[in-house]
C-alpha cells in the first residue's frame, strides 16, 4: 500500500480535528485569508495565516498524503463530495475521461467534478465545463463553489482545491491542493455553486 494512500494517516488526522477545538464560534463567515479574497474557505473557519497552517479544526477540509479530510461540522452532502473525489484524486488525466460512464480509467476536468457531484447526489450526469459554468446557483458558495467556463471547470471544497491542471511536473489528473484560484484568472470564470451549499 502507499503512504500516500495510508488510511492509518487519514484516520489519525480525523480523528485529531474531532478532537481538536474549533475556531467557528470566533470566526465569521466573512473572514477569508487576504490571498484568496472572496473565497469561502470553509463555513465559519478561522483563516490560518499562512495557507500551510490550515487544517480541519481551524479553516475548513485537511489534505492528508493527497486525501482531503472533510471538517467534522461539515454538512453530510460535502463529505460525501469529498469522499467522491478521494476515490478518483490521482487518476489520470484522460480528455473526456468520465462523460461516457462516471467510472472511467481517468478523468478530465468536468468528469472529475461532475464525478464529484454525483457522489453526493448533486448531479445526475456528467456535465461538461460549459454546461457547469451554469450549474446550480450563481456566486460563491458556503462550502462548495465551482469555477466553470467553457475550456474549465475546478473547485474548492471546504477549503481545498480540487483541479486538474498545475499538477507537479510528470503527474496529470484530478488532485486536491491547497491553492486559491489565482486572482488574474477568476474573471474568466462564472462562479458557481450547488444551491443552498
């Protein structure tokens, strides 16, 4: 097995951010690090001051060993979006990879996040980038918020990132990462989310 896929890891770090005091009750909704304006990172996290800092029990999802760890408060649907795309991170990237069938040998960037979606019963099948750029209700969401034109389509979960481009060098498909959308491309994007999330 992996150590990148070690569920020892991914249970221990779960279980410190049940254990770990949440800053939710000190932090409003509102407060987002000042690199990633107007980006939910997670519902009522207190932002870390550096990005590397944050985990599960003060701003929104964990990455561990390449898995996002949902926050422990995080409404049933997200950990479920999460968990769809745990399944599917580190596939390759494949062009068109999950439109014919959800399962797929790899993934494009809208068959990641529709595959996502659908793990939590928000989308009954796979959209492509442009029809996402549609999805659900405009603007930011609360705990998920999608990035769709019609060339691409990414979005942040609880605070983490799931993409597929900007993977290391040598490595191609759907990953998480702890990275904000960079300001200079979010014009480009309608900015989305499921509705109510």
């Amino acid at each position: 097995m992996s150590p990148r896929r070690s569920p020892l890891l991914a249970a221990a770090a779960l279980a410190a951010a049940l254990v770990a005091p949440t800053g939710a009750s000190a932090a409003s909704t509102s407060s987002y690090p000042s690199w990633a304006p107007n980006v939910p990172w997670g519902a009522g996290c207190e932002p870390a001051p550096n990005p590397a800092q944050r985990t599960a029990a003060n701003c929104g999802a964990t990455l561990v060993d390449g898995q996002a760890v949902a926050p422990p408060g995080a409404p049933t649907l997200v950990k479920r979006v999460i968990a769809a795309a745990n399944e599917i991170d580190g596939k390759p990237y494949i062009w068109g990879g999950g439109h014919a069938s959800f399962i797929a040998k790899g993934y494009d960037c809208s068959g990641a996040v529709s595959y996502a979606l659908h793990g939590a019963g928000l989308l009954g099948y796979t959209e492509v980038s442009g029809q996402l750029a549609h999805y659900g209700s405009p603007g930011p969401g609360k705990w998920i918020t999608i990035y769709a034109n019609a060339e691409h389509v990414f979005m942040v979960v609880a605070g983490l990132r799931f993409d597929t481009r900007n993977d290391p060098e040598g490595i191609s498909g759907p990953r998480w990462k702890m990275a904000a959308p960079e300001a200079s491309i979010l014009p480009k994007f309608a900015v989305r989310h499921p509705a109510g999330r």
